[in-house]
C-alpha cells in the first residue's frame, strides 16, 4: 500500500453509507403515536447517530410503555422490512467511493450504532467484499458518542487510530471519530455537523475517492506537525 494513504477508512452507515434516515423516522412516529403520545419531526432529529438504547430510553419518556430491548428490535425490523420493500438508498458517491478505496488497498470497517443483523443486510447487497470489519451496536462496549466502537474498529482491523480516517453525518457520530483519535469527515444529511470537530466537511461522497481521502489525512498529518 502507498504509505501516504491512511490505512483504513471507518464507515457510518445510517445517513453515510445509507440514506435510511427516513425509514427510521418512519417507524418511530407510529410507535409513539400507538401509546398515545406525539412525536415531531425536530425530536426525531435528536436521536441522529445516537445509539439505540439511549434512544429507546428517549421514546420511554414520550410515553412508549415497552422495554429497550423490545424497543430497538421493533425499530429494527421496521426498518428491514423498509429496507426489503423500498429498497436501500445508498447515498450518491458512497459504493463508488468503497471501490475505490478497496482497489487501493485500503482497509476499512463499518461502524455504526444498528443492531448486526441490520448491518449486515445492507452489507449483503453490496456486490463486492467492501467491509473487512463491522462494529455494530449491539458489539459496541458504549454507543456513539462514546469513542468505543472506533477505538474496537481500529483494534479488529490491527491499525491505530491516528492512521484511519472515519465518515460521519452526525454530530454524535463525529463525536465519537474525533474522540477515538481518527481523522475525521462530516458529510452532513438531516443536521448540521459544523462545530463538532470534524477535519473536514464534504458536501456529498460524489466523485470522491481514495485519493481525496488520503489528502484529508496528509493535510491533517501536516497541521498536527506544525504544530508542534
């Protein structure tokens, strides 16, 4: 591998790889609405690129009268059947982007706060190897915005994490990237992710390729050098 590439590149899934975004508000609505309670569209903004279980702890203070468990898995399988009716919506530039970073040698993981059975459906319609690593939250020891799951995604994948580079489109999950020690990129979908650390903001994965990537980490390489 060019040494001036970073050694792996981490993954988001819901809103980076994936535009599911919408499926998860989706479900979330009707389950609320079944006890009785209301839930608006600026509520299920906050719960972007939380983890499950603390967002199953929010809809048990909008009144949803259900265990976290019961909760996540409800979620979940709403979201695959989405998933398995409309299809999955990868966002514009991501399957070109996981190429061409696999032809460069490039490891990388899919880190992401979805239960595994979830991560790994999405990954099964991908038709190529593009994941070496998947770090799913029901594998994580703390959820995003803990820096656990990309600390245990660098770990699985033998690299440090000041020699990868995460994607995110949250706040809680730049967060987590920018804690872990990873070079990170926000590619905002539902909510802003300006003032939360990220090394660089992209507007879209269109076009983008290894070669960007690996000019993200270079520049940020030589700000941390002159620093010093």
């Amino acid at each position: 591998m060019n040494p001036s590439l970073p050694a792996a590149v981490l993954w988001d899934m819901d809103g980076t790889l994936v535009d599911t975004e919408p499926y998860w508000m989706a479900a979330e609505t009707p389950l609320v609405e079944r006890f009785g309670g209301t839930w608006s569209h600026e509520q299920a903004l906050r719960l972007v690129g939380l983890g499950l279980e603390d967002s199953a702890r929010i809809f048990q203070d909008a009144g949803v009268r259900m265990g976290i468990t019961d909760i996540v898995d409800h979620l979940t399988d709403d979201v695959m059947t989405q998933l398995a009716t409309k299809g999955v919506p990868f966002r514009p530039g991501a399957r070109a982007l996981l190429e061409s970073l696999k032809d460069a040698g490039i490891k990388t993981a899919l880190v992401t706060m979805s239960l595994r059975r979830m991560a790994e459906s999405v990954v099964d319609l991908i038709d190529f190897d593009a994941f070496d690593v998947i770090i799913a939250g029901d594998d994580a020891t703390r959820p995003k915005p803990f820096p656990d799951p990309y600390l245990q995604a660098c770990e699985a994948l033998g690299v440090s994490p000041a020699d990868a580079v995460a994607i995110e489109d949250s706040p809680n999950g730049l967060r987590s990237a920018v804690a872990s020690g990873a070079v990170s990129i926000g590619v905002p979908l539902m909510v802003s992710v300006a003032g939360v650390g990220a090394h660089a903001i992209w507007p879209t994965l269109e076009g983008r390729t290894a070669a960007d990537i690996a000019e993200v980490h270079r520049a940020h390489a030589q700000r941390q050098e002159a620093g010093r």
